[in-house]
C-alpha cells in the first residue's frame, strides 16, 4: 500500500473539508481529532486547521521516529522548499534518482536539478486557493483546551502541508533504500572477507590434520613393520618346534607301526598255531576212531577206551568254537594258545593210551588163545561174568544225562516236524498268484497288530491281544480302514496261525533283544493266544527253537562231513551275506533276547487264563535248568542262558519251590559252575552268573525282573 494511501485512509484523510464551518459542529471535531493534551497548558488565540500536519519532534512517521528524518542533508530540504514555493499549476516529478523537475504550464518554463528524462510525475493540479475557511473569531478556547500553533491554516495550506510530508516520505524511502543497497554492498564485501578467512582456516586446518595423519600414519607403519618383523622370529622358532615335534611324532608313529606290524605277525602267527593245533588234535582224533573202529575184537577193549573218545570228540567241538570267538576279537590271548598245547598234549597221550591199551589187548588175547584150549569153560565163565559187569556199568551209565538227551531229541524232532508239516500244508496257498492280494491284507492286519504291541497300558495291550483272537477265531477285523477274515480260504486260518506265531518270534529278536523288560508285553500275546489257540503255542515254539536251540537246551554235535558254516547255522549263529559268521557277542545279546522272551511266557498271567491253567507255566523252568545241569555245557552260551532263566524266572521258582530252589542253586554253583568256568572263552557271561548265584548264596532272595507286571495290570488303562 502507497503513503498517499496511508494517509486517505488516515483520521485526518477521511476528513471532509468545506469552505464555510459551522462553529459548533467545529468545536465538535476538533474535539474528537485534535492531539492529546500537551504537557502544559497555554492560550491560544486561533483555531488549529492543520490536524497535526507538522508532526513533533518525538512523532513517529510511517512506523519511524521523526529523529531518523533529520538526516536528510540541506540539499534535501532546500528541494522541499523549492517544490512549496513552485506555482500551483506546476507539474512536479522524480526521477530514479530522487532528482526532481518542476514544469510550468504557463510559460513553459522548467526547473529541474538534473538532466535524467526518466522523470516520475509523483504530483496533480492543486485545487484553487480562491475558497478560504470562515472562521468565527468570537470563539474562545479556554486555557484548559490547548490547541495547535497552526490551527488556523485553510485547506490549500493543508494540502500543501500534506503534499510536503508526501514528498518527504518519498526522500526518506529513496534514502533508506540507498542505504540498504550500500550497507548490502559493505555486508557482500565483508562476507567475501569471511569467507576467504574461513577457507584460509579450514585450508591451514586441513593442512595440520594431514600432517598429524601422515605422522601417525608413519608411526604406525614403523610399529607395523617392527611387530611383522617379531611375528617372523616368531614364526620361525614356532615353525622349528613343529618339525621338531613332527621328527618326534613321525618317529613314534614308525616305532608304532612296527609294533603294530610285529603284533600282527604275532596274532596270525597264534591263528595259524591254533589252527595247527586244532588239525592235530583233529588227527589224533581221527587216529583214536580209526583204531577203535578198525579194531576186530571191539569187546575186548576197556571202558576206559571209550571214555577217551567221547573227551576227544568233545574237546574237538569246544576248541573248534574257541577258535571261532578268537578269530572275531582283535588280540589272541597267550593262555589260548598254551591251553590248545596242553590239549594237543593230552590228545596225544591219550592216543598213546589208546594204542597201548590195544596192544595189550592183543596181548592178552593172543595169551588167551594159546590157553583157550585148556581153559575153554573157565573163560566162558569169566567171560560171562564180563558181561554182566559190562552190562552193570551200561546200565548205571544210563543215567539222567542219557535220559534228558533223549528227552530233549524228542521234543526238538517234534517241533521240526510240527512245523515242516504245517508249512507244507501252506504252501500251496502262499505260492497261489491269485491270493497275493489276499495274503497280503493279511499279513498287513497281523503286521500291524504286532508291530503295535507295547505294555503302555493294560487296555492298550489287551486290544491287540482281542484283534489277534477274533481275527484267529474268524471273525471280520478293521485294520487301516480295511476288513479282514480267514474264513475267505480254507488254508487262510493255518496261514494265518503260522505267520503270528512266527512274527511274534521275530518281534521278541528284533525288540527284547535290546530291550529286555519289553518282554512281558510280547508274552502276555502269546500266552493269550496260546490259551485259546494251543498250535499257536506249538508253532510259536517252533520257531522260536530254530531261532535258539538253547529253549530246549539242544546242542549240536558237529558232524565229519558238516562244514564251518551249516554246523555253526545249526547252533545258533546268524551266517552274513558275504558269508562271514555272526560275531559273538551280537550272538549273545540275540539269544539272550530270545531266551528272555521264552522265560516272560512261564511267569506271565493273560487276562483270560484260568488259574492254575497255565499252557507253559513255570515248571518248564525248573526242568529246563534240570536238563541243562545233566548235559555237558558249552563255552559262554550256557553260562548266559542259565543267567537269562534265572533273572526272569528265578522270582517265581523261589516262590513255589522254596529250599528245594535253594539245593538246586548251592548243586548248581558248587559242581556245575566250575566246569563253566574252565570252559569258557570270555570271562562276562560266567561273572555275572557267579556273582548272581554268590549274591543269592548270602541272602536267599531274588526280585521279580523289569517290566514284570502283575494279572491287574490288564484293567489300567
């Protein structure tokens, strides 16, 4: 907004001027608009017109104290004068730079105070001065209403006063600006100072920066080079210290490999004596057989003859499985290869003995026959009198040993034949093409019933033992959302009786075998099944005998024609792929699982059995130890299974047998476990049984065997 502008809209600019005023409605506005009072009062004569047209001196003009305007130069107000005193139908202007030109209309005359032509007209036509202000002397101020010394000046004089102070704020802007443009000049100037000292600072500051940089840069590639060089020294003694602990090791590790070398030559040099001694003792064997058999008058021979072959063929067999164990360690004990000499030795003198005593039989008998002639009766006689002895003795021979031997080839005969019969009788059926998918719905639902047989619960286990026996009595099972019955085929039923006999055989190697006191919960299966189905049990031990021949116990006696692998197949052991045997103590650990397994089927009570009805109860126990203490044992096997039957079965024998258990036990560790001692191989298997039977010698008692679980265990659930 202009200055001219500001002042219209000013109090005094909306004034409205007349030629002539009424005095009254005068008074009236001079009392709105006249200034404040002054700081003293005085009379005055006249009426002040001009509204405060000349400012005091602390009056602030245009938002600036009047003290700033009194700046102007005299050249300024010289150029204000002369503008007031120009006529009024002069034209007044500017130009840019503040210079003024006064034009007359007139005479066409013109002033001016420089030659610039860009003049700004800034000035109109004044009004004529021919209208004065009436005025009424006879008013009368009182002192208490001061007044302004120029209260009487008429409108042409306003305007004029007010044209003045117009122009004078143009001069004073005009200045202001060349001040701002010079002080602007002074600040860039000073700026540019600056800011060339800021950059001389920063360019000193940069330098002494870089420099104490370069210097710590120097100091720290000197260190570097110090500390790569203390790193080298360093790794050089550290690299001196590995060779010389590399000498050190390559050294042991040569002495090492010698030994190691000279180790082995001594193992395969002990394999290859025991072998040789094993062929000797084999030849004198054979030697003692041959003269036995090649002998005429057999009759003739003493028992004694007898008794050397029965402890030549038995030595034979038990060194045979020594060699076998030996052969499957990594270290050959010396006593081995001593004890294999100590039985050359005997073999050879009992050779000796048995040749001796043949020579004196055809001694004897060519002595005889020069008198049997003349002592024909009484070598009758004493003849007879031989036989009967020899009978006696035959006779008393014919002991227990004879009996459970023969006892034991019956039942195994039995049980080989019950299965062969009933796998023949199947076999057409397992071989039909057109039942595959039959027999295999089948097997799944048995599979899978077996496979999930686990004492978690009562109720868990006593519902795989009622879907094998309602699939076994024919009625329809759900397994895996499909139905199954054995009334599908004729041969379905004995297929099926077979295949759970079998795989709960096979579940009791692969599970108990690990995991003992899993056991009780395959037994509780198979004396429930057992219970309702007696050739579920037939078979069920059928196959668990040509898994472990020592249920029975049956040992095998190796035959002349027999190789390694069907006579060490027949005892037990597992004949690998490449054709290489069973290690021993794997052996151990299976036949024990099986062992196990067969003993938690004495002792187990299923939910559905009678009392006292028991299909296998734990009297077979007692005279399965009976048997085993009337046979001759074999190295570790018999030992780890007289442990087996006694740490599952022993609770219970104890129970219902009492002290004749007790007398049983001190026969079995005063007479039995020294022969086991003598014979074994590995010291394990007959330590635990000697320290169990020592164990029980001092206190009488045995505990029930993990995993046992009592006939309320079927209602948990």
């Amino acid at each position: 907004m202009s200055v001219a502008d500001l002042l219209r809209n000013s109090p005094k600019g909306r004034l409205e001027y007349h030629g002539v005023w009424d005095s009254a409605k005068l008074k009236d506005e001079m009392e709105k608009l006249s200034p404040p009072p002054l700081s003293r009062f005085h009379e005055e004569k006249t009426t002040n017109f001009s509204f405060g047209s000349q400012p005091s001196q602390n009056e602030c003009m245009f938002g600036r104290d009047i003290s700033d305007d009194m700046a102007y130069s005299e050249n300024n107000n010289s150029r204000v004068n002369l503008l007031l005193d120009c006529p009024r139908e002069s034209t007044i202007a500017f130009d840019r730079n503040t210079n003024y030109i006064v034009s007359d209309d007139e005479d066409g005359e013109e002033k001016h105070d420089s030659g610039n032509e860009d003049i700004l007209d800034i000035s109109a036509p004044l009004p004529s001065t021919s209208q004065n202000v009436d005025h009424d002397d006879s008013v009368q101020h009182p002192a208490s209403c001061p007044v302004s010394p120029e209260w009487d000046l008429n409108t042409r004089a306003i305007l004029d006063r007010g044209k003045k102070f117009s122009l004078l704020a143009q001069l004073s802007c005009e200045q202001r600006r060349l001040s701002f443009e010079r002080h602007n000049r002074e600040m860039n100037q000073y700026t540019r100072l600056k800011e060339a000292e800021i950059h001389a600072e920063i360019e000193r500051s940069n330098d002494k920066r870089q420099r104490m940089i370069d210097r710590k840069q120097k100091q720290g590639l000197e260190e570097t080079s110090k500390q790569l060089q203390r790193l080298r020294e360093d790794h050089r003694e550290h690299q001196k210290k590995i060779d010389t602990k590399q000498r050190e090791i390559e050294r042991k590790r040569e002495i090492l490999e010698e030994e190691e070398r000279r180790r082995q030559k001594r193992e395969v040099e002990k394999k290859e004596a025991l072998h040789s001694l094993l062929k000797q003792i084999d030849g004198n064997r054979l030697a003692c057989n041959n003269l036995i058999d090649t002998f005429q008058d057999k009759a003739s021979l003493p028992d004694k003859v007898e008794q050397i072959r029965g402890i030549l063929e038995r030595n034979c067999s038990v060194l045979a499985l020594q060699i076998q164990t030996a052969e499957q360690s990594t270290c050959i004990p010396e006593e081995l290869v001593t004890k294999f000499s100590e039985h050359r030795d005997k073999s050879q003198q009992a050779l000796e003995l048995l040749k001796k005593q043949i020579e004196e039989t055809n001694v004897n008998i060519k002595a005889s026959e020069a008198k049997k002639q003349e002592e024909l009766k009484k070598q009758a006689e004493d003849k007879q009198k031989q036989i009967d002895a020899t009978k006696q003795l035959a006779d008393a021979q014919q002991d227990f040993r004879v009996q459970a031997f023969k006892y034991i080839l019956q039942e195994q005969s039995l049980k080989a034949k019950k299965l062969s019969d009933v796998e023949a009788s199947i076999k057409a059926f397992s071989e039909n093409a057109q039942m595959k998918k039959y027999r295999f719905d089948l097997q799944k639902a048995i599979n899978t019933t077996i496979n999930a047989i686990s004492a978690v619960t009562g109720s868990h286990l006593l519902d795989k033992l009622q879907k094998l026996q309602k699939l076994l009595s024919g009625q329809v099972i759900e397994v895996s959302g499909k139905r199954v019955s054995v009334k599908d085929a004729p041969e379905a039923l004995l297929f099926s009786q077979n295949l759970v006999a079998k795989m709960l055989v096979r579940k009791g190697e692969e599970q108990v075998t690990s995991k003992h006191e899993t056991a009780f919960g395959i037994a509780g299966v198979v004396v429930g099944l057992w219970s309702s189905f007696p050739i579920v049990g037939e078979l069920f031990m059928a196959h668990l005998q040509a898994l472990c021949p020592y249920i029975l116990p049956f040992y095998t006696t190796r035959q002349d024609v027999q190789s390694n692998n069907d006579y060490y197949k027949s005892v037990g052991y597992r004949i690998n792929d490449d054709g290489s045997i069973e290690e021993q103590d794997k052996f151990l650990r299976r036949m024990s699982g099986l062992m196990r397994l067969y003993c938690a089927c004495m002792v187990i009570t299923p939910p559905s059995m009678q009392a006292g009805h028991h299909p296998h109860g734990v009297e077979q126990s007692w005279m399965w130890l009976a048997r085993t203490m009337n046979l001759d044992p074999h190295p570790d096997i018999t030992a780890a299974m007289i442990f087996d039957v006694l740490s599952v079965t022993g609770h219970f024998l104890l129970q219902q047998y009492k002290d004749q258990f007790v007398k049983l036990l001190y026969v079995l560790t005063k007479n039995y476990l020294p022969t086991l001692k003598s014979i074994s191989v590995t010291s394990g298997t007959v330590g635990r049984l000697e320290l169990f039977l020592s164990s029980f010698l001092k206190n009488p008692q045995i505990p029930a065997p993990e995993g046992y679980f009592t006939p309320r265990f079927w209602s948990t659930h």
